[in-house]
C-alpha cells in the first residue's frame, strides 16, 4: 500500500469562515458520508479473485472460532465501512482512504474565544491502492484543491511524499504448497490472501530489483500486540508458530533447490 502525504493551508476572504472553506476543499476529495475518495486517479482496479479470496478468509476464521472485523478497534455501536466482513477486507489494501492527521489555527477549546480565524491548516494522509501511480494521484490532488477556491480564499498546498506500493504477484507452485502445509500444520487453517495497507517501499524495491524472485514478508501481529504503538507486544506462542512455518517454507525452498 502507498500514502501521499500532503499539508493543505487555507487564508479565508471576508465573507467565509477558514474551517468552513476546508470542508469544502475535502468534500471534493471524499464523500464525508460514505468515506468514498471521488478522484478516478487516486484509485486502481481490483485484481480478479480479490473478492473471493477475502471471501474465503473470512470464512476461514468464522469456522475457527474467531470473529472477523475483531481486528478493528471500535466502540459498541459503531457501524464499520462495507457492506460486509469481506467487503471490508478488501477495502484495507484496495481502497483509497483519506485521513486528517493534524491541524494548525485551531486553539485549544479553553482558550478559544468567540471570535474568527485568519487562517486554518490541516495535514491529509491519502492511502492510495498499490498498483495506484502516486504521481498520478498527487497531480489529482494539486488540481482539485487549486481549482476555483471557494470564496475566493486563498488556499496553499504543500505535497511532501508520494510513495508506491507493491501488489505480491501470484506465488510460484512450489511456494503455494509449502505456504499451504506450514499454515495447517502451524496454524490449523489454511492460509487466507488479505492486503494490508503502510508504506514499506523497499519491498517494491526488491521485486523490480530481482523480478524472479519469491518475496515472503513476515511479521508477528497477533491480537493486542499494538504494532508501533504505546505498549507494543509479542504474543510469544505465535512467533514460534511463524518460525517453525518458515522453516516449512525453507525446507521446501531448500528441496527444491536440490
């Protein structure tokens, strides 16, 4: 997955608000209702067999006792994008999201007074699809929000990064099976297909650098562990279990080799 990151500086005329203005230049990103980002550029075409492999996964972990939107952290009564537990997989790697991450001109609430602000900033974080052209999709972004200001503000942007992500081809045979035996025989399931959104652009590095090569990404994220959070946590058993489903993985590379 890939992310455009972007500082938006809006100054308002006399006769609009800098909040209001902002709200405005966001809605021609996003649908605020629906969470849909409305530039074509900013998105990509599902691969065929998505939707059925996000299918399957699901299913997978219904059958194995677990629960599978458990791995977004809600509140009760919060109702998730998508349409269903799939859905919603597939939109964690191949839907466009928008994010405000930070925001300048706006005072802490008991500070503020009744009065208006010269000027607001806000930070956007664009997660784009992998196989989206991040220069394609930052060219969208300096368009639309250029464009016929509202109210004749005068609005700024400042594009700070636009990386590309990788989408993983299908595995090899070989691979397929050996991923296959080390996920039952380490885990119980069957292996489940789900992208996952972040910018780790050395992966795509690899994979343009040797194009032949299998690329197996690993990491330990089982439940709680807070990756890159306060409180960060291993789960000890399931690094074990990757370590010996790598060693499955390897011993079939291995023989292969041989």
């Amino acid at each position: 997955m890939s992310s455009t990151g972007t500082k938006l500086d809006q100054r308002a005329s006399s006769e609009a608000q800098t909040l209001a203005v902002v709200r405005q230049l966001l809605d021609r990103i996003e649908d605020a209702a629906t969470g849909e980002i409305l530039l074509p550029e900013l998105r990509a075409p599902l691969p065929a067999g998505t939707r059925e492999r996000a299918e399957a996964m699901v299913a997978a972990v219904a059958s194995a006792g677990g629960t599978p939107d458990a791995q977004w952290p809600t509140v009760p009564g919060l109702a998730l994008l998508g349409r269903d537990a799939a859905d919603r997989a597939v939109r964690t790697s191949w839907a466009p999201t928008l994010a405000v991450t930070g925001a300048d001109g706006l005072p802490p609430t008991a500070e503020a007074g009744n009065v208006l602000r010269p000027s607001t900033s806000v930070k956007l974080a664009i997660r784009i699809p992998p196989t989206c052209g991040p220069d394609r999709a930052m060219a969208a972004l300096i368009g639309v929000l250029g464009a016929d200001p509202p109210h004749g503000a005068v609005v700024g942007f400042e594009p700070e990064a636009a990386a590309g992500g990788w989408a993983a081809p299908e595995p090899a045979p070989w691979l397929a099976e050996a991923l296959e035996v080390a996920s039952r025989n380490c885990f119980g399931p069957p292996p489940g297909v789900l992208g996952e959104g972040g910018t780790i652009p050395f992966v795509g590095w690899l994979a343009e650098r040797f194009p032949e090569a299998e690329l197996v990404v690993t990491g330990v994220l089982g439940p709680g562990s807070n990756a890159h959070g306060p409180d960060e946590m291993l789960e000890l058993s399931m690094a074990e279990r990757l370590t010996a489903a790598l060693a499955v993985v390897l011993d079939a590379h291995a023989a292969r080799a041989g």
